[in-house]
C-alpha cells in the first residue's frame, strides 16, 4: 500500500507530461498533412519521361 503513494503520483506525472507532448504536436503542426510525406518516401524525384 506505501508503493501506491509513490506510483499514483508518477503515473500522473507520465500521463500530464504525454498529453503535454501531444498538445504540443498538435500546436506545432505535425499532423496537417499525413499523406505528403508517404509519398514523398515512395517518389524516386526524377520527373523526366522516359524515351
């Protein structure tokens, strides 16, 4: 039982510090465009046609 003194308060801790960081990811814009950069991976960046 003297454990849950220590770990409810660390738990709080952990979970305010990661809504925190998603908060901040939101603000920051990470996720306004989730399909650019997928497929910016799978384009090889040579726009020219083949002949």
């Amino acid at each position: 039982m003297n454990m849950l003194a220590y770990l409810i308060p660390v738990a709080l801790f952990l979970g305010g510090l990661g809504l925190f960081a998603f908060l901040w990811s939101l603000k920051s814009g990470q996720y306004e465009d989730m399909d650019g950069s997928a497929w910016r991976a799978l384009e090889d960046g040579d726009d020219k046609p083949m002949v």
